[in-house]
C-alpha cells in the first residue's frame, strides 16, 4: 500500500478505471457473441439489426481506450466480412446441435415409428374383421355353403385317415453290433 496521498489516490482511481473497463470489454464481448450467435443459427435479419449495436459498442470501447482503434476497426470489418459471405452465399452455416436436442429428435423419430406400426396395426385388424363379418354374413344367409362345408371337412378327414392307415409301420431290425 502506498505511503504518499496521491499514490492513494492513484490507486483508488486506478480501481475504478478498472472496474469501468471490464464492464466495457464484458459488454462488447456480449454484444459480438449475440451478432455470431445470430449467424450462426442462420437469423440474418436478427444480424443485421445486432450490427450497428454492435459497431456502437466497439466504436464506444475504442474512445474509452479499452482497446486500440486498428483492434476495433479489424473487429468492425470481420463482422462486416462474416455477414457479408453468409447473405451472398461463401459461407455456408450449419446449424450445430448439442447432444440433448439430437437425442430428442431421435425419441420423436422413434415414436413416430411405434405411432405408424399402431394404425397399421389397427388398420389390418379392422380388415381382417370386416372379411370375417362378411364371411359369416355370406355364410348364414346361404345354408348350401354350410352343408358343403362341412362335406369337404369330412373328406379331409377321411383323407388323412387312409394315408395313415397307407403306410406301414418301420421295423426295426436289430442287428448283433446293436446293443440294447
């Protein structure tokens, strides 16, 4: 700590210059940050409207001796340059997703899906009712249909029958190697 009065007082003033500075260069960073995040997330008209604010801050930050007037200048012009290439097309943005939001996508995706193979489901269930409802119906209004069905069921039946009777049961041969 200083002994002599205006070495205090230089200090003092020196604090507070300091303070006014870094809420100074905290601003103008916070008002580059908004102007890219504008581009970034492809908003041109939001840039456009966030360039003269920012211009305003670097160019305020410059008088105050922040920082230097070519930094300021070299700022303004890559802020120019930036907006300038994405509307006529050098730079192409591509919109970057954080993990979270991919993962939401995919659970969408997902639930489409699952929302899809439902209807589909119900869709092939309201079908294969409607057929059976018409084959009932067709069924109890003829009573030959009855009749012949139940006569094709017979003859299967009995068709199965003489094939098992058919075939002659395996005999097994036992031979002196075959141990029992």
């Amino acid at each position: 700590m200083p002994n002599i009065q205006s070495a205090r007082k230089r200090v003092k003033v020196n604090e507070k210059k300091r303070i006014e500075n870094r809420s100074l260069t905290s601003a103008l960073k916070t008002a580059i940050k908004k102007f890219n995040t504008a581009i970034e997330t492809n908003q041109i008209k939001e840039a456009e409207k966030l360039l003269p604010e920012t211009y305003s801050m670097i160019d305020k930050c410059a008088s105050k001796g922040v920082i230097h007037q070519n930094s300021a200048a070299n700022k303004k012009s890559a802020l120019a340059t930036k907006l300038h290439a994405v509307k006529s097309g050098k730079l192409k943005i591509v919109v970057k997703k954080d993990n979270k939001t991919i993962a939401a996508e995919k659970a969408k995706a997902a639930q489409k899906v699952r929302e899809e193979a439902k209807a589909e489901s119900k869709k092939l269930s309201a079908e294969k009712k409607a057929e059976k409802e018409k084959a009932d119906a067709l069924k109890a209004a003829d009573p030959k249909a009855k009749a012949k069905e139940a006569k094709t069921a017979k003859k299967e039946e009995k068709k199965t029958a003489k094939e098992a009777k058919a075939k002659p049961a395996e005999k097994v041969v036992k031979t002196k190697t075959d141990k029992v």
